[in-house]
C-alpha cells in the first residue's frame, strides 16, 4: 500500500493510502496532494539512501511520497 505523508511538528501524518488497482484512494489521495502543494508543501519521492525527487503531480506507482516545506535560505 502507497502512502502520502505530510512531515510536520508530530514528526509526520499520514494524508492517503492507495493501491495502484484503486481509483477511488487514488483520486482522494492527488487531491490530498495538490491541497498540499497549493498550502506550501513540496512533494518528494524516495529514490534510496540519501536521494529524493521533487514530483508536481502524484506517482500512482510512488511507494512513499513526503510533502515538506522548503527549506529556508538566502
């Protein structure tokens, strides 16, 4: 099962779960997802040890997708 989670100030939440056979959880969790982006948040993709994808629409294929919010600089 796919997971869309957020990390935040608990650590991390969980927003969705789907399965690539179920249209329904996965339509519930792009629109998760692109409420997520549409406050802040950036999604990323595991790609092992150390390296992450910035994605801008959902993988249906994704295992784990991680919104965070940018990281500050200057």
């Amino acid at each position: 099962m796919a997971r869309l989670i957020r990390m935040d100030s608990t650590g991390h939440s969980t927003l969705a779960e789907w399965t690539v056979e179920d249209e329904v959880a996965f339509q519930r969790a792009a629109e998760a997802f692109r409420t997520e982006t549409g406050a802040g948040y950036i999604g990323m993709v595991d790609e092992g040890p150390g390296r992450a994808t910035h994605v801008r629409e959902l993988p249906r294929e994704a295992d784990l997708v991680l919104m965070r919010r940018p990281i500050a600089g200057g």
